[in-house]
C-alpha cells in the first residue's frame, strides 16, 4: 500500500480501484471526525422588492417605499441590486412603533 501523501498528488485517473476505495475512507473518516458548524435553518429570506410585498402584503409602489423609509433597514441586506430580507426580523421591526402621534 502507498503512502496517503503520495495518494493525494496522484491523479484520480491513475489510480487502481483499491487505491480509490483506501482514499475515499480515508476522507469519509475525516469528514466525520470534523465538527460542522451550527447554522440557523429556521430563516427565512425574501429576495427584492416583490419579496417584500409578498411578505407585507401590499403593492411594489408601496413595497418599495417600506424600504425606502428605513424602518426596515436592519432586516435588510443589499448586494448591488440584490435584495435579502429576513423576513421574521423586518416583521418585528415593521410591527415596533418609532415616532408618530400618541
């Protein structure tokens, strides 16, 4: 049997069956052994200004004024023209009353 280094430098094509199995248990292995990091599966995003009306319910003319208010704006996320909204923050940040008459 070969080394594992000299494995990794040879190409998949130039391998036997016997070496491909030994390499590919060896990086199931590692796979495992590694601790994945939690991420958060309960979000849920919007994509742009149809996401946002979607979500509020209401039109694009209206959709687009929201965010443009800046109300939202902590929800937001905006990568030249594409829009990312988490949808359950700017719920709660549309819900908060800031300002107006009392």
């Amino acid at each position: 049997m070969q080394n594992l280094q000299e494995l990794l430098s040879k190409p998949v094509w130039q391998m036997t069956g016997e070496e491909f199995i030994m390499l590919s248990r060896h990086a199931s292995v590692q796979t495992e052994a590694q601790p994945q990091p939690v991420t958060d599966t309960n979000r849920k995003y919007v994509y742009g200004i149809p996401g946002i009306a979607r979500l509020f319910g209401c039109s694009l003319p209206t959709a687009n004024r929201i965010k443009k208010s800046g109300k939202i704006d902590k929800a937001i996320t905006q990568i030249g023209r594409k829009i990312i909204v988490d949808a359950e923050l700017a719920l709660e940040l549309a819900g908060k009353k800031t300002g107006g008459r009392k």
